[in-house]
C-alpha cells in the first residue's frame, strides 16, 4: 500500500459504509475500483476534492441506491451466508404486501388500530406542545439564565409571603449603590392602558381592550430583553413623556406602523406622549406581553409624586425590577449585601422585610409569583402517557388475539428457513407501518386539538406552540416508545410459535399471547378510566360547590364600573356621577369602593396598632376603602356595632370577626369605640363588627380584614340593576358614565362572572380531565369492541352447540359479559384508591372543599360498567340471536 | 423481439472497453474516458452502465487479478460479446450512412 501514502487514506466511514452496504457479492471489486480512483483523482484534483469525489462516489454506489443485479449469470451472484434476506427487496416487498392484505383483510381492527393510536398519540402531542409552552416561556431572550427579578419578603411568625412586587424607589436605590450590576429596569404594569388617539377633526379614538397589558418601563429593560425594533427605539423612553409601542398597537391606534414616530398619544386619557419606537410584537410564549410601554418618567403623573419620592415601606405587586447579573456582582453578593441594604432604606422593618432575587427562569413555574404550577403540567404529562398506554394496550391485545389467525403464515416462513429474529423484525416492522400511519392521522388531531385550546380554553395564556429541530427528537421519542409498547409483545409472541404447532393448527388461544395476560392489560384500561372519570366527577362537584356556596354576600344582579385611573378621584365628579346613576329606573342600590366586590382580588394587606397596645400587631390584615353604601348592597352582616357614617376621609372602621379573634377578643362589645392606628391615617374608630364572609376565593381561608371610608381611593362604582331589562341599564349608565367621564372608558362587569376568575385554573383543568378521561374511556372501548368481535367469531360453534342445547340469548350474553364484570370489579378496586389519593391532594388547594363520598366512586363504576356492557353486547347478542344452524354447518 | 437500444454513454463505454482489451475493468474505464475523453464523467455513473450493459448482454464478465495499488482486491475485467460486436458495428454503419447523406459541398462548407 506504499502507494497510498501520498494522499493519505480515503476518508474512513465512506470505506466503512461501502464494506457493510455494497450490493451482495459486490464488494471486493468495489473497494478496490475506489482505491485505484481514489489514487487517480488525488494526483488529478488533489486531496481534498478526492476525498469529496471517494466519498459521493460511495453514497452512490451503496444499497439501496445502487442498482443490484437482477440477472445472476455466473457463480458471483451466489449469495454468501453473510447476507440479510429480510434487506432483499424481494423479501420488503413481500412483506409490505403481507401486511397490506392483513389491514385489508381485517378492516374493523385495523381501524380500531389507528384510530386509537391517533387519538392517543395525538393527545399526547398536543399536551407535549402544552407543556413545551410552558417550560419555554421567554427562552428565547438571549440572556435569558442571567436575568434576575427582585422579589419582597414579609417575614411574620406564622410564616413567609414571598411576592413579585417590590417598592417604587427599588430600582433607583439599587442603581446608586450598586453600580457594579449589569443593568437594573423598573417595570410598573398598567392594567388595561386606555390610549386615546386624537384625531384632528372629529372625536379622539380610544383603544382599550382587557387583553392589552402596558407597562411604565427604564431604558435598561431594552438592554436586558430582547425586542426587535421597526421604527426608532428604546433610547429616547428615558425622557418622560414617551412611549413605545408594539406593531399591533400602532395599527389599532394609527392603521399603520410607518411614521408613526413622533406622533403623539394621551394615556389614560390624560397624560400626553410621544411615541419614539415601534417593536415588532412578542412572541406568544412570553410573560412580558406589555403592547405598549411609556417611560418611568411618565409614572410621575400616574402616581402623583415621583416613583422614588414614594415611601419604601409601601409595596406594590405590580412594580417589578429586573437585573442582569454578572461576574462582577453576583446573585451572592447581593444576599450578603441584602442587610445592610434594608437597614439603609427601609429601618423600620429590618426583621419582617427583605428583597431577594430570583431567577426570572422560575417566574413561569412558581404558582406563588403567579405562574402555572408544575404540579399541573405533570398531570397533563401522566393523563397523556395513561392515553398513550390505553391505545397501546389496544394494539397488544388485538394483535395478540389475532396472532392465531397468522399462525399458518408463520408455520410456512418458518419451514421454508425463516429465522425468529427475521419473523420478529417483521412483525415490528407492520407495527411500525401502523404507527407511522396514525402518526399521519395524530398530526391532524394534534393541530385540531391546538385551535380548540384557543378558543376554550383561552385562560390567561395565548398558546401558540413554536417549532424547533429538538421537537422531532421528541416525536421521534414517541414514535419509537409507541412501536415498542405496542409492537414488543405481539412479536415476540409471534415469532416464537413452533411451526409444527402452528402449521396442524393446534395452537390455542391460551398458547398466543397468554389470555391472562390480555386480561390483565384490559383491567389496567378499566382502572385508568375509571380514574379519570372520578377525577372528573370530583372537580365537577368541587367546581359546582365553589359557584354555589354561600359566600357570606350578595352577588347577584350587580354590576361593577371602574373609574378612571388617577392618582386620586375627583371627589364632585363621584358624587355627580352617583346623582345621575341613581335617578335611572334600572338602578336600586349604589356603592363605591376601591375593588368592586370582595374577592376582586383588589386587596392590600397592612400593618396596623391596637388602641393603645404598644406594639405592631404580628399579622398583616387587609385594608380596603368602601362607602356607608356598601354593607347594604352586598347585604354584608354586622355582628354588633353600627354601619360606617358617609364620610370622604378615613375616620371609622369595621373589621370581620376574624380581625376581632385575631385581636385576642371574643365579645364584639370590647373592640367597639377602641382605635385602629396606621401609618399615614388618622386613628380609625372600629364601630361595628361584621359576621366573616368570603373576601378571598374559595382556595383560601378568611384573613384579617378592615374597612373604612376614603373616597379618594376608589376606583369602583357598584351598581345593584333592579330591573331585569340589562340592556337597556347598561346602555343608560354609559351615557350617562360618558358624560361625567369623556375621557374614560365604560367598561361594565358583572359580579358573578368576575368571581369565577379566580377559578380559571381549576376551569381549565376540570375542561382537560372531561375531554381526556371521555377519550380513555372512548379509546378503551374500541379495544374492547374489537376483542369482543374476536372472540364471538372464534367460539362461534360453542355458541351455536349451546343453543341446540337449549340455551337462552340473556345465558349467552352473560357468557361473554361476566369476565368483564369481573375485570371492572378488579379495576375498581385499583383505581378507587389511588382516585380517593390523587383527588384528595388536589382538594388540598381550596381552604373550602367537598368530602369525597362513595357516591363519586360509584358512579365511576357505573359509568364503565355500563359503557362496557353496552359494547360487550353490540356483539355478543348478534351472536346469541344467530342461527345455529348457520353456523354449526359449514366445517 | 427488439434488439435492446445502446444509448449513448453506454456507446462510449463499450467502446473503450473493446479498446481496453485485456484491461478494462470499472476504474480504468472511467479513468480513460476522464482523460481522453475530456469528459467529466463519475465513477458511480460507469459502474451502473457496464452492469446495465452486462445485463442487456452486450459485455461479460470475469473476476481477474489482484495489484497492490488497489490493496489485494479482485477486479472485475470486461470484454465485449458477440451482441456487442454486432451492436457498435450497427451504430456504427448507421452514422457512416447517415454521413455519406450529407451533400458534399455542405461538407466543404463545414470544412470538415
């Protein structure tokens, strides 16, 4: 080989790749033919060009592109035993053909088959894509794993409040004291921005919609995220009066996103701004979907005083502070700095306040910031891989019922030299076929599946799944986990029948795939119904006894409007618009407040001082602002004590019983006439005690809680309609709620349906387990369907024997029924436990639940019991009514 | 039955193979063509066209002696059967009558 060293070698796989995939007898002349041109092209072109011309040469030349020779003349064509007849392509096509006839032959478990696959491996897609979602969410920032969020800490004894929110001079004190850090963005959301367009000769256009979220942002945010820009840019937003905008906004404000820099928008109808930049829109996966952002600087007139001039013991949960972190100051330096830090700028609660920063990665995922929780995702992992293995069992069990019909196909490969190892292959290779053909049919049903989370179950998120190269990798996952579930069993089974056997026809059902063992795949479908469905029935029950409970307060027939968003209400515009709203026919009662009705959401937590006790009391009640209207249109009860005087300014208080408990008092008369102090008010007399309601959902308890009157602080008007005629009430209050607000928004709101916002969630799911545990039960069921259908025509003749003896039709159903029964007896007494385990854990959520009782159980056995009845039947009793004359006679 | 049609490329091929002799396996065929022939033509593409020759009968085959340069393997060497023969002398009687058709002074013209 001396020769050779000039040009070194041809490139060693393409060598490799000839040796092992040359047509059959072909390869010693190949390889040596290679060397020779190898050596040629290498004095011709040089190396490089003849290493790229080896190895598009051998590509060429190997199976399956090669053509191999059909007409053997001489001695070389003499296959060596080395040789896999399975790769002959007279063998692929045998069997492709084979497999053909089989589907062919066997049309209704051929659908079943595919059809369940599909819909299994569909949802298993469509939940993968779920999930994928939600473990993506804001991936694609390139600084994504350096980008840090500020968090606040409340300390008390009874435990931790972490919250996302930190206080308005965060930012700044951070700024100057630690230099050190990458780049530092404030960020205050803006719940429904009302952006007011003018228009030069006619009415200004107003653009609100509640899916819009704005946000007051610094530059820095810019330089921590990323956003690709149309039109200008982020560096003017640190004047204030500025705005930027996505390019969504920019057509709902201006029809077009070219030259719209330099145009100038009011925001909230009030604060003029000049937008500077247009960014393309976000994309869906993402928390920061603000479409449109104004400078921090703005927030001054939002606010009333500059963000920094406001105190740093008033925290607001919708205030963020990003930062990018890196080596020169790092997450532990600021933990160890984290205590003289507050000590500096927040004295007075160095033990109950802290700042801690947390990896904006775990934003989407922790439920206490207010993120999807993991433990939901999971179930939808589980409940999807529980689909996927109801249609896999459907798969071995009517492969393996069927294998008997092969035997005879088996007995003569075998004969004919067939090795178990090429049988095997075969077998997982029209398993393949299948899977690969529901896959087709899963894409479909995925893509469907996707456009019905759009429309119902919207919820907070948009969900558009993003394709990237991994995302194969993943199907490819579950393609091959499907064939083997799927294909593993049936074939080796198959394979390993002993020809004799087989060819006398000999084999019995208990020989092809152990009966025992399809029954107990079958008791494994019936258990994972069943648990779905008593999942579902709970979250129904729970979800029907959130809605219907007594929450402590009225709420039906009541409307809320929200008020303008300024730092304080006009104190004469509120009581116009009260005069004006309650001369309307349709209006009964009238109330303001700062959130509408208890359980808003829109609470705050405080701490106060009991009358003269010297200390802060260890616990934050909430706080919230009403008027003397607002016991009585909720019809809230007062133990003992009074109903607030009308008044504009924080004088009086009523606290709930819990506050009184809490206070260390049993009797309503000892907390009557003594004061509640709170930093910033004057001293609240507590003159009267309310029986405890509901203020928060459902998911958790009753805390602490006072009210008192201040108007300036309120930003709902609350409306009890007393006709049923809404229509008409609504289009009135409009007029009249324009005409003390131009600028405004009249945006009405019904009570019952805002409290079911909190139950999104839990909506959500309960949607998804309905959907996932009727098509378990659907696919089960087809499985069934088809052995039933097996089974009925194998013991034809014994049906038929038995009617000459006299058998009666119900005799031959329970012949074919009473195994299932048994089966669902033994799935029930799976699944029931491990239902009462998994649903008593989710119940653990709500501070108020139902108790679970036999009755739900039940009624999932009733429900398979007589789902599998049903289907058992379909078949059973065409057999029992069948002729036996018919069927004993042809042998 | 039609006598199988000897394409083009399968026309050179053979050619250089009755030219070859003795020699003419897969890599000195290409090679010759490559050279002689200022024809860039790929290995893979010969090796097709001799099996596809082989098959319609034109050339046979042997297994023949091993040199070092191709590392101890075995060639296959090709000669031309009598079919083949018979085919590249057809072809080539029939471009000699289709030559002689085109008048003289034309050909003058070409200066060929």
């Amino acid at each position: 080989m001396g020769r050779l060293t000039k040009g070194g070698r041809p490139p060693r796989w393409a060598s490799w790749l000839l040796s092992r995939f040359s047509p059959p007898g072909a390869e010693d002349e190949l390889q040596g033919d290679m060397l020779e041109m190898y050596t040629y092209w290498v004095q011709t072109k040089g190396v490089s060009s003849a290493r790229w011309q080896y190895g598009l040469a051998v590509l060429r030349l190997i199976r399956p592109f090669a053509l191999t020779r059909t007409s053997q003349p001489d001695h070389r064509s003499q296959p060596d035993s080395k040789t896999n007849f399975s790769l002959q392509p007279a063998m692929i096509r045998n069997y492709l053909l084979i497999a053909w006839r089989n589907l062919r032959k066997n049309q209704a478990y051929a659908f079943i088959n595919v059809t369940g696959l599909a819909l299994g491996m569909g949802c298993a897609l469509l939940i993968f894509a779920l999930v994928r979602y939600h473990y993506q969410t804001d991936h694609y920032h390139h600084n994504f794993n350096r980008i840090y969020q500020f968090t606040s800490r409340f300390s008390s004894p009874t435990g931790d409040i972490n919250i996302q929110g930190i206080p308005y001079p965060l930012g700044q004190a951070i700024h100057t004291d630690y230099p050190d850090i990458d780049q530092v963005a404030m960020l205050d959301e803006w719940y429904a921005p009302l952006v007011v367009v003018p228009v030069a000769n006619g009415d200004d256009k107003k653009i609100k919609d509640k899916n819009y979220k704005g946000a007051f942002v610094e530059p820095a945010y810019f330089r921590i995220f990323d956003y690709s820009w149309l039109a200008g840019g982020p560096d003017d937003l640190s004047q204030p009066g500025t705005v930027v905008m996505s390019a969504e906004m920019a057509r709902n404000c201006f029809g077009t996103t070219t030259g719209v820099v330099g145009r100038v928008v009011r925001l909230d109808a009030r604060i003029p701004a000049r937008v500077v930049g247009v960014f393309a829109d976000y994309r869906d996966d993402t928390d920061l979907a603000y479409s449109i952002m104004a400078s921090w600087g703005s927030l001054k007139d939002q606010l009333g005083t500059r963000p920094e001039d406001q105190p740093f013991n008033n925290t607001n949960g919708s205030t963020h502070c990003f930062a990018l972190f890196n080596d020169r100051f790092t997450v532990n330096d600021w933990n160890r700095q984290l205590l003289s830090f507050v000590k500096k700028y927040n004295p007075n609660q160095i033990k109950e306040t802290s700042y801690p920063v947390v990896p904006f990665s775990d934003m989407h995922l922790s439920p206490e910031y207010g993120g999807v929780s993991r433990e939901l995702l999971l179930s939808l992992v589980l409940i999807g891989l529980l689909l996927v293995g109801t249609a896999s069992i459907n798969f071995v069990n009517l492969a393996t019922a069927q294998a008997l019909n092969r035997a005879r196909e088996v007995g003569v490969r075998k004969v004919l030299g067939s090795t178990k190892a090429q049988l095997f292959w075969q077998f997982m290779g029209e398993t393949t076929l299948i899977v690969l053909l529901a896959l087709v049919l899963a894409a479909g049903v995925c893509w469907y599946g996707q456009t019905l989370v759009h429309t119902y179950l919207h919820g907070p998120f948009r969900f558009t799944f993003y394709f990237s190269p991994s995302v194969i990798g993943w199907i490819a996952l579950l393609v091959v986990a499907v064939i083997l579930l799927a294909g593993l069993y049936p074939a080796l089974v198959v394979a390993g029948f002993r020809p004799v056997v087989a060819l006398a026809g000999r084999l019995t059902t208990q020989q092809a795939g152990g009966f025992s063992l399809r029954r107990g795949l079958v008791t494994a479908q019936f258990a994972i119904s069943q648990l779905l469905i008593i999942g579902l029935v709970v979250v129904a029950y729970q979800l029907s006894y959130v809605r219907n409970k007594d929450l402590g307060f009225r709420k039906d027939a009541i409307l809320t409007v929200s008020l303008p968003n300024t730092p304080t209400q006009d104190l004469s515009k509120l009581s116009t618009f009260r005069n004006l709203a309650t001369t309307l026919p349709d209006v009964g009662q009238f109330s303001y407040s700062l959130g509408g009705p208890p359980q808003s959401g829109m609470t705050s937590q405080t701490r106060v001082r009991f009358d003269t006790r010297p200390q802060i009391e260890p616990y934050t009640p909430q706080q919230t602002w009403i008027d003397a209207d607002y016991v009585g249109l909720y019809g809230l009860k007062l133990v003992a004590g009074r109903n607030l005087h009308p008044s504009d300014t924080a004088r009086e208080a009523l606290i709930n019983e819990t506050f009184m408990h809490r206070l260390g008092f049993n009797r309503p008369a000892e907390v009557l006439g003594r004061f509640l102090h709170k930093e910033g008010f004057a001293p609240l007399e507590i003159v009267g005690v309310l029986t405890d309601y509901n203020q928060l959902d459902l998911k958790q308890g009753i805390n602490p809680l006072f009210m008192t009157t201040l108007a300036s602080g309120f930003y709902s008007a609350n409306i009890q309609l007393s006709s049923a005629n809404y229509s008409r009430a609504l289009s009135q209050l409009e007029r009249v709620y324009n005409q003390v607000y131009p600028d405004s928004f009249f945006e009405p709101e019904f009570v019952e349906q805002q409290l079911q916002k909190a139950y999104q969630q839990e909506q959500t799911m309960g949607r998804l387990i309905n959907c996932f545990a009727g098509l378990a039960l659907f696919i089960g069921c087809m499985g069934l369907y088809g052995l039933v259908l097996f089974m009925v025509l194998q013991r034809r003749k014994e049906v038929g024997v038995r009617k000459v003896l006299g058998a009666s039709v119900s005799s031959i159903l329970w012949l074919f029924s009473r195994e299932y029964v048994r089966l669902i007896g033994i799935a029930f007494l799976l699944s029931a436990p491990l239902g009462w385990w998994v649903m008593t854990s989710w119940l653990n959520n709500f501070a108020y639940k139902i108790s679970m009782s036999p009755l739900m159980f039940l009624l999932s056995l009733l429900v398979t019991g007589v789902v599998v009845l049903l289907t058992v039947s379909f078949q059973s009793v065409k057999a029992a009514q069948m002729n036996p004359v018919k069927s004993l006679r042809n042998e | 039955m039609k006598r199988p049609f000897l394409g083009e490329l399968e026309e050179i091929v053979l050619l250089t193979v009755a030219a070859l002799q003795k020699s003419a396996y897969c890599a000195s065929i290409t090679q010759t063509i490559d050279q002689q022939m200022a024809r860039s033509i790929s290995f893979p593409t010969v090796h097709t066209t001799l099996q596809r020759l082989e098959e319609k009968g034109f050339v046979s085959s042997l297994m023949g002696g091993a040199t070092t340069e191709r590392g101890g393997r075995q060639k296959r060497l090709f000669t031309v059967t009598v079919a083949g023969q018979q085919a590249l002398i057809e072809c080539r009687h029939l471009r000699t009558y289709l030559w002689e058709q085109i008048p003289t002074p034309v050909l003058q013209l070409w200066g060929a």
